[in-house]
C-alpha cells in the first residue's frame, strides 16, 4: 500500500533526474512528451501546466507544439483550476514578448551589415 503511494513521487523524480541531464538539449522533446503525458494520466492539471511552463522557457524543436498544447489545457480546465494557473499564464505572456522581441532583433541584425550605423 504505501509503495503504492510512492509510485508517483518516484516516477516524478526519475523524470525530473533525467531532465536535470538533457532536459534543455534542443532535441529533448520525447522525455518532455513522456513527462506530460504521465502527468496527464495522474490528472495532475497544475504539474502539467508547470511542466508546459518551464518548456515554454527553453529552446526546443517543438516549441510551438508545446505552446499550442499549453492553450489546450488552459482552454479545458475548470475556471476554479484557472485561477491557480493566472500567475503562470502571465509568466508565458511575459516570455513569448520577450521572445518575439528577441527573434525581431535577430532577423533585424540579420539584415542589416555589420558596421552599418543608425545616424
């Protein structure tokens, strides 16, 4: 009975152990997707939303799959679950400016010659 109840906390830390190792390679997506998807099973709603979360947060292949399945889960959850997710969404929100404004600056540096000046 209690090694029942140990499962999930043991499961939860073998992920997190193997993400501390490869979990912001760029190609790390199938241990994420495992990840969620354990989570998904235990309908642990606010673990998946911060798992989305700290994807969200570093580079990967299939950012935009992850950001996509992170609307899902806010657009099916209970009002009373998105309460608890408010401060998470505002932290995505926050990234995504911040990302854009980083891609934009990119493709500008891109574009433009490297001793060109601005005045």
């Amino acid at each position: 009975m209690a090694a029942e109840k140990m499962l999930p906390l043991r499961l939860r830390w073998l992920f997190e152990r193997g993400l501390a190792y490869v979990g912001t390679d760029y190609q790390c997506f199938p241990l994420w997707d495992k990840y969620i998807e354990y989570e998904i099973s235990q309908q642990d709603w606010p673990c998946v939303a911060k798992i989305y979360t700290r994807l969200l947060e570093i580079p990967n292949q299939q950012l935009d799959r992850y950001f996509e399945g992170f609307k899902e889960l806010v657009a099916s959850r209970p009002l009373s679950e998105l309460r608890l997710l408010r401060k998470l969404l505002l932290q995505i929100q926050k990234l995504m400016i911040k990302m854009l404004k980083e891609k934009i600056l990119q493709m500008v540096q891109n574009r433009l010659p490297f001793n060109t000046s601005c005045y």
